[in-house]
C-alpha cells in the first residue's frame, strides 16, 4: 500500500477547473468562494467570480440554477452561507451608492395605488433623505429616466393600467434613477414585447457607454451574443465565466444544461436534512 | 324618534357637553385609524392588527393589578393603556418568534396569540371582579367600548395620539409607501425596513389602545380597516388614498356617535362600525374608480361597442348598408345576445351615430361604413398572421381573432403589417368613404 | 400545605365540565381542517360573525331554541363565508382585509340586536358571547358518583345542554369519518378535488357550516370568542406531534379533551388551594390549550425546540468524532512508520476547540476507536477501518466535485469534509484523488 503523497494545494489535475481568477481591487463586483443556502440548503456552491468593470454581463443557466440568487446573495437579500462579496474592494454598506438594482417583475403587487413616476421616484428616494417629501426637481430627474425609457407620457398613469413590457421599464427607469456605477438586473426582458426589448437594450448599451458595468440575470440563450459581452454560465455553480466569444460555447452550455448534478442535489438535500432536523 | 332638531344639535355639537366630546373624541381615533391603517392594509398585515387588539386584554388587567399592589389608583387610564400596549406587542413578538421557530403558518399563529392572550385577560377579569378591588367594574369596557362615558382627559389622550400617528405617517410617508411597496429594493437601497416596519407596528399600536376605549379591542381593528378598504375604491393615488382613508375614518366616528347618542341604548362601538360598514359598502358600489357599479358599465359598455362591431363587419362583408332584421337577427343568434342586449346594441350603435334611421329601416352612415370596414381588415390581419406566423390551421382562426380584431391598436396593427408585408402578404386598408379613420 | 380543600361536586361540576369538554373536542377535531388549509382566520372570522345569526334566532324565536340557533349559526357562516368572496372578488381585496371587514361589521350587528334583545326581555347578554357561562350551568338531581352517572335513570335527566353538545360533537365525528377522504384531499389539492369530482367550494362551505354550527353549540359553554382558539390550538399542537394527518386528529381530539377537562378543573381547584373563588372557566380551557401548545413548541419529539437543538448537537458531536479519526488516519498516511505511535493532545489542538476534542476523544475511546493513554490517541484496528472509510467518501467526493462539477480543488476540500459525514454515497471513482493521495478502498 504505497502512497504517493503531495502537499496538500497542489497543482490542479488537468481536466478541472482552471485557475482561480484573480480578484482585482478595481473589480466592481468580486465574489469570493461564495456558498449560499435557502433554509440550510446549499442552491450556490463555492462561486468565485470577478466582473470586468465596464461591460455588460449575463448570467444564464436552467431553471433553479441559482441566477436570482446570485445577485440577492451578492446584495446582502440571502445571506450567504460562507465566501464574500466586495465591491471596488470594498463591502456592501460602503458601496451601495454607487449600486442600482432592478428586481423581478413579479416580486410586487401592481395593483398598488402609486404612478409610475412615483415608482421611478423611489429611486432617488436615498438621495432625498428621511421625512423629507419629493420635490420638483427629484420629479424632474424621475421623469428625465422615464423618458430615458421611453415612458415619458406615461409618467401619471397608475401603475395597474401599465402592461407587462411598461411595467419592465418603469422598473428599469427606477434603476436608472439610482445613478449607479453597477446595475443588477433581475430577467429585465422576461415577457416583454420587441419594442421593450429594443428599448431595453438601448438603455443597457447607453449605460456601458457611461462608463457602468451592468449585471443581468438572462433567460433567453439565443440573444446573449448580440447583447452582451461577458457571460457567467451558472447551474449551482459557475461553469464557465468570461468573455462571450471564448465561454459561450457548446460545450459549456451542454454541461451547463445537462443535467448531470443529481448527485450533488442529494447531497444539498441531505445537507438541508441534517442542519434543519426535517423541517 | 329624534327629530330633526336633535340632529342638527348633535351634529353641530350643540346637544351637551358629553355628547360634543364622543363625537370629537370619535372623530379623532377616526381619523387617526384611518390613516395608519392604509399602510397596515398596504403591508397586507391587516389581521396582525386584530392579534394585537385582542392581546391588549392581559395587559390591562394586569396593569390593573400591578397598579393596585404598588398602592396607586388602579383605574387611570394611561396605566391601563400602557399595559396594553406591553402585552400587545409581547403578542406580535408571539407570533413572529412562532412564525420563526415552528412549522406553523402565518394564519394560525395570528389566530393561536389572538385567542389565547384574549383568554389569559378573561381569567385575568375574572380573579379581578371576583375579588372586587376597587375601581374594577369598569374594566370590561376595554372589551365592548364605553365610548359615552368619556372624560374631557380621554378626548386630550386621544386628540395627542391622533396627532402623533398623523404626523409620524406624514413624515415617514415615503418610507412607508416604498417598504409596503418593495421591500428588496429598500433594503438593497439601503433603508432600514426592520425599523421602518416597527414604526409602522408601533402606530398600530398606539392607535389601538387609543380605540380600546372608544369602541373596544374587538371593534377597533375595524377602524383600522374598514375606512382604508373604503377609500381604495375612490382613488389610485397614495396620498390621496391616506387623506380619504383618515376621512372616511373620522366620518365614521362621527356620524356613528352621533347616531348612537340619538338612539340610546344602542353601544356607541358598535353603532361606529356599522356606520363605517354603511360607508365601505356605499363605497364599493358606487364609487366611480374602482367600484362594482362603475366596472360594471365599463365592461357593459366595451360588449356593447365589440358587440356593435361585429353587426358593422357583418354589414361591410355582404357588401350592404342597411342592418335588416334578418342580418341582425342572424348574429345575434350566432352570439347569443339576449333580446334586451340586442336593443342596447342597436341603442349604442345609434347614439355613435354609426347608424341612423331610413325610410328603408337601419342604415349605417359613412363613419359606420368605414369603421365596420376597419374591423374586418383588422380580422383579416390577424387572421392571416396567425395561418403565418402561428401556424394555426385556418379551420382554428375565427375564436380567436373573434376577440383580438376588437383590440388591436395601431402599434399593433402597424407591427402586424410590416410583419406580414416581409412575407408578402398584403392586407388593403379600407377605401375611407368620409376621411375619418379609428 | 393547606390539605386540598378542593372536591369534585358533581352537581356543580359536573355538568360545566362535560359541557366544556364537549365544545372543545368538536371544535378541536373540526379545526384541524382549518389548520390545514390555512384558513384559521376564516373560524375567528366566524365565530365572531355567528352572533347576529344566533340573536337574529333568538329575536325569532324568542326562546333559547337549540335548532333555531343551529339555524342562525348555520346562516351567519354561509353568510361570511360568501360576503368575503364576493369582496375579495369584485372589490379587488386582499383576504385577511376583507375577512375583518365582514367579520367586524357582522359582529357589530350582533352586539347592537343584543341591545334590542335585551329591550324585549330575551335573556342574552354580552358577557356571555365572550365567554359563555360554564359555571351557571347546574345540573339539578345531578348524579352523586361516578358510578352513578352511568345508570339509565341518570341519563334521562342529562340537561339538555349536554345534550346539544353531544349530538353536535357526535355529528362533527360522522361528518369528519364519513368525509375523511374528502376533506383531506380538498385540503391538500382543492383543483384535484375539484376535476375528481368532490368539488372542493363545496367542502368548503360545508366545512364552514360545520364551524358555524360548532362554534354556536360550544357557544355557552366557552362564549364564541374562545371557541377560536378550541379551533386551532388543538389541531395546532397535534401538528407539531405527527405528520399523519390520523394521527393529527387523534392527537387533536385527545389535547382538547385534556385541555377541556385540565382547563376546567384549574379554574375551579387551584384557586380553592388559595383560598380564592373560582376564575372564568372558559378562559382558563382556553389558557390550558395554551398551555399544552407552548409545551408541544419545546419538547415536541420531532419538531420540538429542545429536540431540534439536541439534535444539533449530537449531530456537531459525532462529525467531531468522525473528524477526528479521519485527523489520526491522515497523521499515520502521512509517515508510514508511526503506525503505533500515540498523537499527542496538543498535536491536535491546532485543529480542533479544546473542549470538543476531549468530548470526542472520550467517545472514540468508549467506542474502541481509540486507545487513550497518557502518551497520546492511537487508532484500534476498528478505528482504522471507520477512518479508511471516512477517508475514502471524502477523496471520492472530492474527486466527484473536481472531475464532473468542477469546483477548483481548493474548495472541494471544505465541501467534501461537509457530505463525506452525510447518508448519500458519492459516485464510485479511481484510485486516486486530485491531490494525488490514494482513496482506500
């Protein structure tokens, strides 16, 4: 029974994956060996990512893969099990004026009774402070992002009487008026029409044009290389990350979509199990 | 029977000193309830108010006690009220610890601290009155309200609390809506909602213990509902909906004891609830935004126009002007319209003045020439994107573009022309017979 | 100690305790359905709303008439139960708003007509909505022992009250046996139910009947307001006892009846060791379900906290235990010939809190995984083996996570140390993991 024995961090074995990227103190997102479980169980193993700042980015992957929670776990919504997340090299609270987030369109009620100025003007309201009311130039400025939308004239309806894609874009207006240098996007075209998508894009390309790095959960595979730059391709965990052109190929999709991890679901299960005592 | 006199003197709070100050203190929890409860009822934590109600009971009673055992005048009405609030919010605290660290779900924690709290101050009431202390007897109006026997002291009480909660909803509005609203955006902007969340619990609580002697904790949760609910139907617009909630609230309070200090005998608690009950069912009738009557002929109105649409097309694709009885007669068969509808439809037709009366009988004008024409053409867009696009055998077309040819805008209708235009398929728009285009 | 002043009369008693007991065990058993489908707030509703039902009954009938107030009862639940859909529905309404609308103007209705009761004489009064009258229920001619209660005489002069109670108790058994699968399905799956052909509104609305019916039999027993928590504590409680929905209801049954009884003979007995006159019975059945429902949160024995955290713990101990003779086997690959050397202690505090490496060193050694002497551990034979074994999951997963999931080798490590002390078996894999160290077989 010889054994060969090598310290422990050694090379890694070809075939796995490769080194792990450097985190630069200039990325505006890092993400370090980050695990994150819903109620004790692991959905988001050991991500490591660095985004390069200025371009846009999406994360795609099968459904439950994880994509929503990566970027809730990112802004501190699901706490994180173990790893950690800086931005610009530094953590959430000092950063989080320079960030903007756009959630899913499901996650609110529209039928609540506000205009959708009133909503985009929700994204100044860090600007404006405690107690004190949104004065005409705040309204100004929300109406600037609405109209960067395209939604100008539809600044007094109530939300409720907005479709689905008018809806995405009050959101995305509401983003916009954050002023950040990073943007999350939670499926910003999930159930839009091709004019909102058209105007979507337009806003994302605008964005990189100023200079921010945007982040956008994606769900449509086909339009990922005409969109955006970078790609992190997620199932659990990260696939494969990096530019478009060199990550986004058959190969990584087939591992990404394959399915092959219900093993590793037993074992996320059977974490869940022995922490929670079958709750 | 009060006569009208009476009314006007209560009304106007001319009819006693007592009666002016049930009416002025009501007014005032009106109001106050009123505007707190939007955002309970925005938050969707409009039970939770009814768990913190009935939680108060032990509160009370023991503050009662306590207050006795140190030697004080059990009775004073801020002891009694803090206790309440203590034991109220130990009650909210009660159901999230629940909610936290058992299975049980939201309803059955609410219903479980509810009930069992309220139990604990029945037999807290019980030993009380069994033992007689003094100044006890009047402990049980917690329960049902006692609103007419209020003291000038319980109206100053309840005119502070009115103004507190008013002011701290005034300027935490914003706050208020944007938790209510979306609350991961807030917390990733960076507001702290677990403390905005608490002012919210606080005014909820601070309003009810100021309503537990007016109308009593099992009635109070209605102030804070009712008016709400009631003011959603008139309005879409936040600020608007906290101004007409706090009025309909105060209203209520109102009108109720004044009602109630007419009709003696009747529970001035229970006669306020019901007055907000008459408001909110005025309300959800009769109001024109949101209510049943106004939805109601919207929709009535939208089938008449589809349905008159339809009788235009008909005409346009026989290539006739006139509605003959038989052509009317033969798509109301074929969509089952009822005879009364039919007469509507006609009715309608006519006052759009798509339709005018001939010696020869129903005739359609030129605007009603060119709108039935529109909407065949639009029934033909649609039908041939769907064979196109949608690959629907041409057998399946007509339900839906049944309903869709009625709807489609001119976005729309140009999106489906380039669209059909890059395949080849042309659709002709309609010769305009007057110029006057949909 | 005073000597216990308090006796059981069984004409005082007797009849309050049956009585309470009764509406808690119908109230009990029907509310495990309420539980169920999350719709505890639907019985609060109604029992508040059954009152104008039942005075409107009165009003009419102008005496306590048991089927007129079944009646009223019956009319006020379906009436709540179709106001609030027809709120929700066609005002837009969330349902817990549009429940306290209903619930509240209904009960406010019912509270102005005991005013109008009260003004014709018909004897209803408030109090005895909240919390029924348990203790002015006297059972004249009562039977003077137990033995007595059971012979034939005996039971043709059982108030009529008890009456009630009994049938209304024996009908929430049948309705519950004859429409078990019935009710368990619509709770579970209402749209199955619906396409197999038991229309889930209609269990509904029966089942609210029921309640309605329930709540206004126990009505003066425990007061309307109290039955609520009869409703959900008992099923509630048997909830955090059992996952089996026949055994939920067993258990149900068995608590409220142990609430009902233990409820009613606290209120009158433990103040009598006091010296104190008795406190509202009702609300001490009601405290009582309380009670047991705290008791059933802590030492539940599946989902109770202590048995969660004992689990925690025994869980942190064993992984600790494993760990630690997975340390010694690596120190004894790592240089071939200290096979028989003991390892320090302190050798192995870099790796392990002390207190933890005592406790686990103690249970290897209790387990002949180790021999424990002055000098240090050394693995037994059995250790060994138990070791090897860890190690080989452990390389194994590694080898899974590296190969097939590709997490970089430095973070396979920590996440294998988690699933190697785990039930799954990872996939079979070579002889040798990606540091290159050998997996044992």
């Amino acid at each position: 029974m010889s054994t060969i024995v090598h310290p422990p961090s050694a090379h890694p074995k070809p075939g796995s994956l490769g080194e792990r990227p450097e985190h630069s103190p200039d990325s505006p997102l890092s993400v370090h060996a980050m695990t994150v479980a819903y109620h004790r169980k692991p959905v988001l193993w050991d991500v490591d990512y660095d985004a390069p700042p200025n371009k846009l980015i999406a994360i795609v992957g099968p459904n439950g893969a994880g994509k929503s929670t990566l970027i809730k776990a990112c802004l501190g919504l699901v706490p994180r099990a173990s790893g950690q997340v800086e931005f610009w090299g530094e953590p959430y609270r000092k950063a989080r004026a320079r960030i903007g987030y756009m959630p899913q369109r499901e996650s609110v009620d529209w039928d609540f009774p506000v205009s959708a100025l009133d909503v985009v003007a929700m994204g100044r309201y860090r600007k404006i402070g405690w107690c004190l009311p949104v004065m005409k130039k705040h309204k100004a400025a929300a109406l600037a992002c609405l109209e960067r939308v395209g939604m100008g004239e539809f600044a007094h309806r109530q939300i409720s009487q907005l479709s689905g894609g008018q809806q995405q874009r009050v959101f995305l207006a509401r983003a916009l008026a954050q002023e950040a240098e990073l943007y999350f996007m939670d499926e910003p075209f999930a159930g839009v029409d091709a004019g909102t998508e058209r105007a979507i894009v337009g806003v994302l390309r605008e964005l990189r044009a100023q200079g921010a790095t945007v982040v956008v959960v994606h769900h449509d595979l086909q339009t990922v290389p005409e969109y955006f730059d970078e790609v992190i391709l997620l199932n659990m965990r990260v696939v494969a990350a990096g530019p478009v052109a060199s990550v986004f190929t058959r190969t990584n999709l087939h591992k990404t979509y394959g399915g092959r991890l219900t093993l590793l679901s037993e074992a996320a299960e059977a974490v869940a199990r022995a922490a929670g005592g079958g709750e | 029977m009060p006569d009208l006199a009476e009314l006007l003197d209560v009304l106007t709070f001319r009819a006693g000193f007592n009666t002016s100050l049930v009416v002025a203190g009501t007014a005032l929890l009106g109001l106050a309830a009123g505007v707190v409860g939007v955002f309970a009822l925005l938050r969707q934590r409009a039970l939770m108010a009814d768990a913190l109600s009935h939680a108060t009971l032990p509160g009370i009673a023991i503050a009662f006690l306590a207050a006795g055992a140190l030697g004080a005048q059990g009775r004073t009405l801020p002891v009694l009220l803090i206790g309440g609030a203590i034991s109220g919010v130990l009650g909210v605290v009660c159901v999230q610890a629940m909610l936290r660290h058992t299975r049980l779900r939201e309803d059955a924690a609410i219903g479980i601290v509810l009930s069992v709290f309220f139990g604990v101050g029945i037999v807290a009431l019980s030993y009380i009155q069994a033992h007689a202390p003094a100044g006890s007897a009047g402990l049980t109006r917690f329960i049902y309200g006692q609103a007419a026997t209020m003291q000038p002291s319980d109206v100053r009480l309840m005119g502070t609390i009115a103004a507190i909660a008013i002011l701290c909803t005034l300027l935490l509005l914003k706050e208020f809506a944007l938790v209510c609203f979306n609350d991961a955006f807030a917390k990733v902007d960076g507001w702290p909602i677990s403390f905005i969340d608490l002012a919210m619990m606080a005014l909820v609580v601070l309003v009810t213990v100021a309503g537990l002697q007016a109308v009593g904790l099992i009635l109070v949760v209605a102030l804070l509902i009712i008016p709400p609910v009631a003011a959603r139907f008139w309005t879409d617009r936040l600020w608007a909906l906290v101004l007409l909630a706090g009025g309909l609230g105060a209203l209520s309070g109102y009108l109720g004891s004044v009602l109630s200090a007419l009709l003696p005998r009747q529970p001035a608690g229970a006669v306020i609830v019901l007055t907000a009950g008459a408001i909110f069912a005025v309300s959800m009738i009769f109001a024109p935004a949101r209510g049943v009557l106004a939805s109601s002929i919207r929709r009535l109105r939208l089938r008449l126009r589809i349905a008159g649409e339809h009788l235009l097309e008909a005409a346009h694709d026989e290539n006739a002007v006139e509605l003959t009885p038989d052509r009317i007669g033969r798509v109301a068969r074929l969509r089952g319209w009822s005879s009364p509808f039919r007469i509507l439809v006609l009715a309608s037709l006519r006052r759009q003045g798509l339709t005018r009366t001939a010696p020869s009988g129903l005739v359609l004008t030129a605007p009603g020439v060119d709108r039935g024409a529109q909407v065949s053409r639009k029934h033909a867009l649609w039908a041939q994107y769907l064979i196109s696009y949608a690959d629907v055998a041409p057998s399946h077309v007509d339900w839906s573009v049944d309903q869709v040819e009625h709807v489609l805008s001119p976005a729309l209708v140009a999106e489906l022309e380039s669209k059909l235009a890059s395949r080849g398929i042309t659709v002709p728009p309609p010769p305009s017979t007057h110029g006057a285009n949909a | 100690m005073t000597t216990l002043a308090y006796a059981f009369d069984f004409g005082l008693d007797l009849f309050p305790l049956l009585a309470g007991t009764l509406a808690a065990i119908t109230c009990g058993l029907l509310g495990n359905f309420l539980v169920l489908r999350r719709l505890s707030l639907m019985g609060d509703a109604i029992s508040h709303s059954v009152l104008p039902g039942l005075v409107i009954a009165f009003l009419i009938v102008s005496t306590r008439s048991p089927i007129a107030m079944l009646l009223g009862a019956a009319g006020a639940g379906v009436l709540t139960v179709v106001l609030v859909e027809l709120i929700k529905k066609y005002g837009r309404v969330e349902a817990g708003a549009a429940m306290g609308v209903v619930f509240s103007v209904l009960f406010a209705l019912g509270v102005l007509l005991i005013e109008q009761a009260a003004v014709r004489h018909v004897d209803l009064d408030a109090d005895c909505v909240l919390h029924g009258q348990l203790e002015t229920l006297v059972w004249f001619d009562a039977p003077a022992t137990l033995a007595e209660l059971f012979r034939v005489e005996t039971l043709a002069h059982v108030p009529r009250q008890v009456w009630t109670l009994a049938g209304m108790c024996a009908a929430a058994f049948v309705f519950v046996g004859l429409f078990y699968k019935e009710l368990r399905l619509a709770a579970f799956d209402p749209a199955l139910s619906t396409t197999l052909g038991f229309h889930a509104g209609f269990m509904h609305y029966l089942l609210m009947v029921f309640v309605a019916a329930a709540t206004v039999a126990a009505f003066e027993a425990v007061g309307s307001i109290l039955v609520i928590a009869m409703l959900i504590c008992p099923g509630a409680t048997a909830r955090l006892l059992t996952d089996r929905l026949g055994a939920q209801i067993a258990w149900s049954v068995a608590l409220a009846a142990l609430a009902g009884i233990g409820g009613y003979l606290g209120a009158t007995a433990i103040p009598e060791l006091f010296e104190r006159d008795a406190v509202n019975a009702a609300g001490s059945i009601t405290v009582a379900a309380g009670v047991l429902l705290t008791l059933a949160i802590i030492a539940a024995p599946r989902y109770g906290l202590i048995t969660k955290a004992l689990r925690r713990r025994r869980m942190a101990r064993t992984i600790t235990r494993d760990d630690l003779l997975a340390t010694l086997y690596r120190i004894e690959e790592a240089a071939p010939g200290s096979r028989a050397e003991p390892v320090a202690i302190r050798e192995l505090t870099a790796r392990f809190p002390a207190r933890p490496l005592r406790a686990a060193a103690r249970d290897a050694a209790r387990r002949a995984f180790v021999h424990a002497d002055a000098h240090g551990l050394t693995l037994t034979e059995a250790g060994r083996q138990a070791a090897s074994e860890l190690v080989r999951r452990h390389r194994l997963w590694e080898h899974y996570l590296v190969e097939h999931v590709g997490l970089h080798p430095d973070h396979a490590h920590p996440t294998a140390e988690q699933l190697e002390h785990l039930p799954p078996q990872p996939p079979p894999g070579p002889t040798t993991d990606p540091h290159g160290r050998e997996i044992p077989r």
